[in-house]
C-alpha cells in the first residue's frame, strides 16, 4: 500500500468520527506536519499512533500491525 493510500485508509476511519487532523495533532501535542508523515505511514512515531489509535476508539495494530508491543496500549 502506497503512502498516499495508507493515509486516506487511517483518515477515512478519522472522517467517519468526525476527526479533524488538525484536532489530532493538537490532541497528539505535535504539528499537522508531522501527524501527517505518521499518518501516511513515512515515519514511525509510536506515540501519534496511539493516539490516532484511541481517537478512533480502534487497537493501535488496526491501522500498525508493525508496532512494538510496548506501543501497542492506547495511550
């Protein structure tokens, strides 16, 4: 799966919600940006997963399954 596919898969589970990326990343303590390039799956950053896992009321592995153990409870 493409970044650009990945991305519109994790933000399609965030629409359905009503989940701005703008109110993620403020929730997620980061910039739009970066929420971004994890979102798209260019970077790792285990905490936004979390996140984005729990504003999505959805395990961490649903949209990861990459992800360490450790990183795998919502935050």
């Amino acid at each position: 799966m493409s970044s650009e596919e990945f991305y519109s898969f994790v933000r399609g589970e965030l629409v359905k919600r009503r989940i701005t990326n703008a109110a993620l990343a403020k929730t997620a303590g980061v910039s739009r940006q970066r929420l971004y390039r994890v979102l798209s799956n260019q970077e790792k950053g285990y905490r936004i997963r979390q996140v984005t896992a729990q504003a999505c009321g959805l395990p961490v592995q649903y949209f990861w399954p990459d992800t360490p153990t450790k990183y795998l409870e919502a935050a």
